[in-house]
C-alpha cells in the first residue's frame, strides 16, 4: 500500500475486487452523503471494509421485510417474487449474494420482483427508518438509484422503493410491526422518467471502475469525510512498518551472532 502526495492511495489492483452493487452506485457517483468514492473504493478493492455487526437496526429490516412483502401482496394486489421463490432456500449460498453472475462489474441482490402475467415487470426494494423526514419527496436518491440500477441490469423499467418508518418500540420488538398505510410508504417510478440519463451513470461507473479498480489507484480521499477509515489505514500501515522494523532490528541481531560464531570457527 502507497500514499500518494495526490490524498490517493495505491495498492495491488485486486485480483478479485467486489463489485459495484446498488447500496455503492450513488456513492461512486458523488450521490450518497453517508459514503464517499474513496470509503466504496476501500471496499471494493478489499483494502478494508467496516467489519458487519448485527444490530437493531438491521435485526429489525430482517424481520419486518417479508413483513412487508406480504403486506404489498395483500394491500395492493402486487404478483411478486422474492429471492426464495426463484433461487429457492439458502439463496444465498447458491448465489454467493449476487444475482448478476454474468455480469463482471455490477452485482448485488435485489429485495423482490413485480410480476405482470408471469413476467418480471420491476424491482422492488425493502427500506426501514426511522428518518421519516428524508422520505418527504420520495426515495432519496442513494436508494433510488439502488433499485435502479438492479432494474436496468435486469433490463426493467419500474421500480418500487419501499420504505416502512420505525418507532424505538420497533426495534426493540420488530416481530409485532404491522405494516399500514399509516406507517409504510410506497414510492413507484419509472427509471426512464426519474433517471433519463441512467444509461450516463452506468458509464460513469464504469470509468470509474477501470480508472480506479483495474489500476489499483484510488480517487482522491477527503481528510474530514474519510476521516474514520483514513485513521485505521494509517494505523495499519504503521503496525506493519513496526512489524517490519522489528524483523529488521532481529535479523541484525542474529548477523551478530553468526558473524561472531564465524569467526571463532574461522580462528581454529
């Protein structure tokens, strides 16, 4: 690993890098508030990544999204198919979390799909807060542009953003959440009239992806946003000069100690 006197850092481009899903599109794209280029770049390059801590929070969107599902199914009228109903039990194992191996750049999972007359009409993806007020107009678009860009790599049009808004009491018993319409919201769009330039945002990933992943050079970090992340770089790379140097002041060590041997023997 290099810093570069550009705030880039550089490392081994990645044999097998992870690929740009839905929840890192926005972010690439400068889009997303809560991450940045750089923080999706660490992750991707496998350079380091937050380690995943179950919590309340994602405890809670486990338990209320088939909550939900059954709740579009039965409100709406909504023909629709969830993981489990194409790939079938342990999905995840099947498909190792992403439902677009043909495609060696985008991935990532989608929550569910609209069926029309047997075919897939749109994606549908499952959202949990309690941040009702970032809902006002819609889905914001780090998660709008999460549906979307499963929509088009599946060469769909619609998208469907859920969104159920959470009390503390939920969290603490997600299992009594009943979803209504006083409580969860839907918000459908057609990515041809929301995101007319999507075709654009592909193609900027895309460069972003062979500008910063393929090389192995990272886009430039931002000292106050990247702050958390830059502190465990920074302290990884100076636990492994530590390293280094130890090894260096032992191996100096053990010369000493052979040349001394050496020259006894030398002597007789």
């Amino acid at each position: 690993m290099e810093w570069c006197n550009t705030n880039q850092l550089k490392v081994d481009p990645p044999k097998r890098p992870k690929k740009i899903t839905g929840t890192r599109f926005a972010s690439i794209l400068g889009l997303d508030r809560w991450n940045t280029p750089f923080k999706t770049w660490c992750a991707i390059t496998r350079t380091y990544e937050d380690p995943f801590t179950e919590n309340k929070y994602t405890r809670a969107g486990k338990i209320i999204e088939p909550k939900i599902v059954e709740y579009l199914r039965k409100a709406y009228f909504m023909e629709i198919k969830t993981p489990e109903d194409v790939y079938g039990k342990d999905y995840f194992r099947k498909t190792w979390g992403d439902f677009f191996p043909e495609d060696k750049i985008f991935g990532g999972m989608w929550d569910a799909l609209l069926y029309e007359e047997g075919s897939s009409v749109g994606v549908i993806e499952i959202k949990s807060t309690k941040r009702s007020e970032d809902w006002i107009n819609g889905a914001p678009d780090h998660y709008g542009l999460q549906g979307a860009l499963y929509a088009n790599r599946k060469g769909l049009d619609i998208v469907i953003m859920v969104c159920a808004f959470l009390e503390e009491k939920d969290y603490e018993n997600p299992e009594d959440f009943v979803p209504s319409t006083e409580n969860t919201i839907l918000d459908m769009f057609r990515i041809s009239e929301r995101y007319p330039y999507m075709n654009r945002h592909i193609a900027r990933a895309t460069d972003w992806w062979n500008e910063h992943v393929v090389t192995g050079i990272s886009p430039a970090f931002d000292e106050k946003k990247d702050q958390e992340i830059l502190k465990e770089l920074r302290k990884n790379t100076i636990e492994a000069d530590s390293d280094i140097a130890a090894l260096i002041s032992e191996g100096e060590a053990l010369k000493n100690e052979i040349d001394a041997v050496t020259g006894t023997i030398s002597e007789k």
